[in-house]
C-alpha cells in the first residue's frame, strides 16, 4: 500500500501545458461487481491504444486490498488505496493526495475512483469538483453506479445507502440481470438512465468521454481516412457518425447552435455525445465556464473537444496540426430505437450548422451501430 501523507496537490503553474485528467467515479454495492466492470474496460482502452494510461483509487473498509492486487495484476497504470473508511466520510480528504501522486508519477490519462459500498456519491462528486477547481489539474467525467439486479431488492429494501448509489449517479449498470424479468426490473424504480452489462462488460464508449490521448487517437485515424470509431458495441445502444465538412477555410461549427443540442438531449434517450471540432468562439461548459481560447488573436479558428454525458459537458482546447480536417467530427450514443428520431433532427439543420451561413457545407449523418 502507498503512503499518501505529506503530498501536496501539484499547482496549475507547474502543470498548465498538460490537459486536466478525466475522472471517473465508480459505485456501487458491495458484491455488485464494481472490480469485474473495470477490469473488462482496461482491454478495451488497450485495443485502441496500447499505451493507454488507466490508474484506480481504490476505496475500501477494513484492510482488504485482494480488488487492489487484482487490478494490478490487470496492468493498471497505477494503483492507490484508501483502506479502513469510507471514502465520503474521513477518507475524503485523503483523495487529493493521492491523486496527486498517481498525477506526478505515472501521467495517467484517466483516473478511476472505485468506492466502498458505503460510499455517498455526492460527497465526493463535491470534493473532486472543489480539487478540480483549486488545482486545474482534473475534470469530473461521470458517475456510474453498479447495481446486482438478482439481489437488488434484498438490499435496496435494507440500506438507504444502496438507493442513494443508484439515484446520486449519471447511470447504472446492470449485472445479473439475465434472470430477472422485465417487470422486475421496472420495479426496480431508481429513475436513472441504466445500461445491462454483459457479464460485467459494457462499452467503454458510454462510459467514458473523450480525453486527450483518445482525442489524438481519433483525430489520426480520421485523417488516415480509416475512421471506426472503435466502438465495440452491444445492443444497449446506438451509435451515430456525424461529419460537417466545408470545402472553404477558416469556418467553424456556430456554437449557439450546437448548444441547443447540447440542452435539449434526454438523459435516457442520449447517453454520451463526443466531438473534435472548430470554432472561432471559445465555448462555454454546462456550468458556464468559458474554456481557454485556443489562440491569442480573438475570432481565429482552434479546435477543441467536447464531451457531453448525461445532461453535463465540458470542452477542452487541442492544439491541431496543420491538416486539413472536417469542421466537426462527432459520435452520438443513444438508448435503443432512438438514434432514428435523432438522426432526423440533425438533419433538419437544427443543430449542427457552421459559423458563415452563407458558405457551403456538407453534413453527413450515418448510423454505425
């Protein structure tokens, strides 16, 4: 186990070149299969890139860290423990430190937080936001709550602490749900957009953005003209490719338009939406935080990454070679049966138009999955 005592929390100046760390909080019961579902996402960040970075926190009470050595065994990046309390109660200062430590010493390209059983999601979705805010080093990606549907009832009847799990999240996976019937399972009543996991796995797509390293990947095999999107898909969901191109330079996706997307989707209808595009404005998040311009000179074209999950998104600067590239590149993940009714709407020119509308563009739309 690593000592986490004495760290201090690296400082944006030191820091400010590199891009912020996503972070992915993963919840659940205990016995729910929290371990299995990230162990089955490692393989399918390596398929894409080999030297993809993943590194845990792992969160436990008592002074068990078998999940811990299994994930190393998995070829985590890196791994840290926080053992003997819950991490939304005493434990949660220590987060700081410890990713901090995992940030200095192996660069991950992803953090992932698996807590106790205990574990209150809100408190440390408010902790992470306060460090991402004071160090400018991380960025909260989502909630995922595990849930055991075949014992889902036994729990959930007994402990508070179980509904919150499933009502505090962004969306649940189902393990276990292969014996249970529909009924059963809308009895369920958490009011959370939820996926069924195949024995433990689910896409990594719908539970992960865009982050850099991901970002460079996708913007190379689209200029290879190999694009795949690198979905390894499953029947929870639907995948659409969506591609605005102009034949003229310096023109951009007009953001406004775009935002009234980024507003208007359902939560149970559109789980993840994952663009590279270009713009002359510099775009705001959920929240309202105006991302960094890209370039000094006001109105000039940079491009960045946006990535939206279940109601939030954020955007993030990416320095763009000198190539030419499409306007936007985008994937959007819906439930099943509703890319149709969305793929219309894109067409309709609702949302994604470019900057000059009286220059010509192309908007291509295609269902992939």
């Amino acid at each position: 186990m690593s000592s986490t005592n004495g760290t201090s929390h690296p400082t944006p100046t030191t820091m400010e070149e590199r891009p912020r760390v996503p972070i992915t909080v993963i919840t659940g019961f205990v016995g729910s299969g929290k371990t299995t579902l990230i162990l089955n996402l490692l393989p399918q960040l390596r398929k894409s890139n080999p030297n993809y970075k993943l590194a845990l926190i792992k969160n436990e009470i008592g002074d068990n860290n078998i999940d811990t050595q299994l994930a190393e065994a998995a070829e985590m990046t890196g791994t840290r423990e926080l053992l003997g309390a819950c991490i939304c109660c005493t434990n949660v200062g220590q987060i700081g430190h410890a990713l901090a430590e995992l940030d200095e010493e192996v660069r991950p390209d992803r953090i992932v937080i698996e807590t106790s059983g205990s574990a209150e999601p809100i408190k440390l979705v408010v902790e992470l936001n306060r460090l991402a805010a004071e160090t400018g080093r991380y960025e909260l990606d989502g909630v995922v709550s595990v849930i055991d549907v075949e014992n889902w009832g036994g729990y959930a009847s007994t402990s508070y602490t179980a509904k919150l799990q499933a009502k505090q999240t962004d969306v649940i996976v189902m393990n276990k749900w292969e014996n249970v019937s529909e009924t059963q399972l809308g009895d369920m009543d958490v009011g959370t957009p939820y996926l069924k996991s195949q024995r433990g796995r689910v896409d990594v797509n719908l539970l992960f953005g865009l982050d850099a390293k991901m970002a460079r990947d996708w913007s190379d095999e689209g200029r290879s003209k190999s694009h795949s999107h690198g979905h390894d898909h499953m029947g929870e969901m639907e995948c659409l490719s969506v591609t605005l191109s102009s034949n003229e330079r310096g023109v951009g996706v007009n953001i406004p338009k775009l935002e009234l997307l980024l507003r208007s989707a359902p939560k149970d209808e559109v789980f993840r939406i994952k663009a590279i595009l270009y713009t002359t404005a510099a775009p705001k998040a959920s929240d309202g935080t105006t991302t960094a311009q890209g370039s000094d000179a006001p109105g000039k074209l940079s491009q960045y990454v946006l990535n939206w999950a279940f109601g939030r998104w954020t955007w993030c600067f990416t320095p763009s070679p000198d190539t030419e590239e499409p306007v936007l590149r985008m994937s959007i993940f819906t439930a099943q049966y509703e890319s149709n009714k969305w793929q219309k709407r894109l067409e309709a020119g609702q949302y994604i138009v470019v900057d000059r509308p009286h220059h010509g563009a192309d908007l291509t739309i295609r269902r992939v999955q």
